[in-house]
C-alpha cells in the first residue's frame, strides 16, 4: 500500500492498521489456502479478531465496543480481507449486519444481551435477507411473521445466508404484512438454537470456501414480541439503511482482494525472468501494473470517503456508500483478472494464491446489493428521478 494514503490517517488508525496488518500476514496467511481447501471455518482466527478489538470500531464502549469509528472499521476490514476473503465476512455477521442493527433499533434489554457478545465472539451472528424467490426484489419476500399474544410466529425460508450453519443468532427480516409489500417488512433478532429452526449448509461455491454459508428454515418458530427491531412495518426501511452498513464492509473488503492481487503481481513480475531480464522491465506488464495500482487506490479512496463521512455523522450517505460499493466490487473482479495474465500459468495453478483472489474476488459484485442495482442507484440520483441520500 502506497505510504500516501498516511498523510490522511490519525495516528491511531495508522497504529490499527499495522497491528491489523500484522495479525493477518502472522496469523491468518501462513493457513489460509489449507483452510480454503479444506473447507475449514476458522473459529479460533475470528476469536483472536474479537481479541483485538476488530469488531467493535463503530461499537459504543458501553456495549463493548471501541468507538473508533467507520473509517477504522474500513481500515480493519481491508487488512483482513487483503489475506482472506472468508475471514472478511466476519465484519458484517459480528459488526454491521447484526450488533448495529440491534444498536439502532433494539431495546436496551436486547442491547445488552447480544451486542457485547457479538463484539466479543463469545456467539456468532448472521442476517437473513435473501430468499429462493426474493434477491434484490426484497419486497416479494415470502418469510412472515405473525403476532400471536406476546410472541411472533415466523415461517419461511432464507438462502445464501453466510454463516447460518455455524451462527448462534440472527437478524431477520419478515413480512408481518405480505399485502402491505415493503410497507410490511419487519425485522427481528431469532435465536437459532430455537424450536422449529433448522439449517442446510451450501456445500458446493465457487470460492470462499472457508466461510460457511446455507439455508435458514423456519417452521411456527415462537419469539417473544421483545425481540422485534423498531417498529413493525418499518422493516424495509431499516434493510435501506442496514445495507448502507454492510456495503461498507464488502467494498472495504473488495479494496483488500485488489491489493492482495497487486501485490502478488508486483512480487512475481519482479522475481519473474524471461529473455534475459525481469518481465518487470516489459512496458506491456508495467501497463497492466499501473492500471492495477489506479483501480485499487480509486477505489480505497472512495471507500475511504464514505467511512470518513460515516465518522462526521452523515450516517445515511447511501449515495456515496453505493459508489465505494459499486467501484470496489468490481475493482475487485478486474484487478485479479489482471493479475492472472501478468503471472500467466502460474497465476492459474494453486502454487500461487491469485487463483484463490480471483475466486473470492467473484463474490463482492453479488453480495449486498448486485452491481445492476448500485448502478441504478446511481443513475437514478444523477438524473434526479430518485435521491440517494433522502
């Protein structure tokens, strides 16, 4: 990483950075293409991330948190998911996804059960959005949820969901009025050891293979009334602004797989000979080099951007947390492409990480909103049809 970007961090976000920094190339590097291989959840690395402080950033310290901030959590996120794009993930199940859910809309009694155990990893969290029949049309989702005295009885499915075969608990979000469409979203916090609750993990992805992910089943499922986030029928509303969170996280994470890939690229071109000299020396690497270094460093940029705004209170910037997301995720598909051709067959066996990088890179153009969707959002602010930032 250019030592640039130093001039814009605090000391103390440049202290973070190195020790985050440190822990990934000591600790995560050395395992990660064996737990990749073998499928393997890395429990003990994300209680040694909790160990550090890695999950309560933008966590009060009240509930066990830090409290330094979206831009330290950005900074965090990069470092971990530049070596492990499964580990990434355990951002938004410990941090955005859940324990800031519940931080903004939970009842103090909620707070306090589950938001220091989030950040401490003494249990691990999930959010459930996606369905078989409902991705970004989050309005045909089908999971409902009836209020029956005290308690709310949940029914459905959710799929994709990361890290549902191995979570203890989740955010989930369910339709306490389907002819209400979004109007009649809700969202609620679910034990997943609770009756009627069951879970089929995905066995077969294209990459993060060490990130466990499947299918939450739910059957009259009984929550007490108290486990409701905010209002009912506000759910879809706060999705809006839970999804401004997470999307921090994946484009954060995308910068890492873009600097994971750079990396590798400038080592191997500088080790690499051929006709007498390093292929370092061949303009046609040095273009695709230089095209690497402006995508990666663009998008850190916005990124940083819409965590330093996130910082000064302007919370719901979802107008610039769509454009990190939008730029870094596909940064994040095209930066190891590039740097499959500068390691050429190399970069295409297991010898060298970028086949991985390349895989776990696929994935940020899907998650948390797909890219057809970040550019709708964008386009429809530019042409004024749709404010991004109401």
């Amino acid at each position: 990483m250019s030592d640039e970007y130093d001039v814009e961090l605090s000391e103390e976000h440049i202290m973070l950075r190195d020790m985050v920094r440190k822990f990934a190339d000591n600790e995560v590097a050395p395992v990660v293409d064996k737990d990749e291989n073998d499928h393997r959840f890395q429990r003990e690395l994300v209680n040694q991330m909790a160990e550090l402080g890695l999950f309560g950033c933008p966590v009060p310290e009240q509930y066990g948190g830090n409290n330094m901030g979206y831009l330290a959590h950005a900074i965090a996120t990069e470092e971990i998911g530049r070596v492990s794009g499964s580990l990434r993930v355990a951002f938004n199940m410990q941090t955005m996804g859940t324990s800031m859910s519940i931080l903004k809309w939970g009842s103090d009694e909620l707070k306090q059960k589950y938001i220091p155990a989030l950040v401490s990893a003494e249990i691990l969290g999930c959010f459930g959005i996606t369905e078989p029949d409902s991705g970004s049309d989050t309005a045909a989702m089908a999971t409902t949820a009836e209020r029956d005295g005290n308690e709310y009885v949940l029914n459905g499915r959710k799929m994709w969901i990361t890290w549902c075969p191995v979570a203890d608990m989740a955010v989930i979000f369910a339709m306490t009025d389907k002819k209400a469409k979004h109007r009649g979203m809700s969202v609620f916090v679910m034990d997943m050891d609770s009756p009627g609750v069951s879970t089929i993990a995905t066995k077969d992805k294209l990459g993060l293979w060490a990130c466990p992910t499947g299918e939450i089943i739910m059957e009259d499922v009984r929550i007490p009334a108290g486990n409701r986030l905010g209002e009912e029928g506000k759910g879809f509303g706060y999705l809006m602004q839970e999804l401004i969170s997470t999307r921090l996280s994946a484009a954060a994470g995308a910068v890492g797989t873009c600097q994971a890939a750079l990396d590798e690229s400038v080592k191997y071109a500088t080790e690499r000979r051929q006709f007498g000299q390093s292929i370092a020396e061949f303009q046609m690497v040095q273009e695709v080099i230089a095209r690497m270094v402006a995508e990666t460093e663009a998008a850190r940029a916005l990124v940083w951007r819409c965590a330093i705004q996130k910082d000064r209170g302007l919370v719901h910037n979802m107008r610039e947390t769509v454009l990190a997301k939008y730029y870094a995720c596909r940064a994040a598909d095209e930066v190891p492409n590039l740097a499959l051709e500068v390691l050429s067959a190399y970069g295409y066996s297991n010898e060298y990480p970028i086949a991985r990088i390349l895989r776990d890179g696929k994935v940020y153009k899907i998650l948390e909103g797909a890219t057809n969707i970040m550019k709708m959002i964008i386009a429809q602010d530019a042409l004024g049809l749709k404010k991004a930032n109401r």
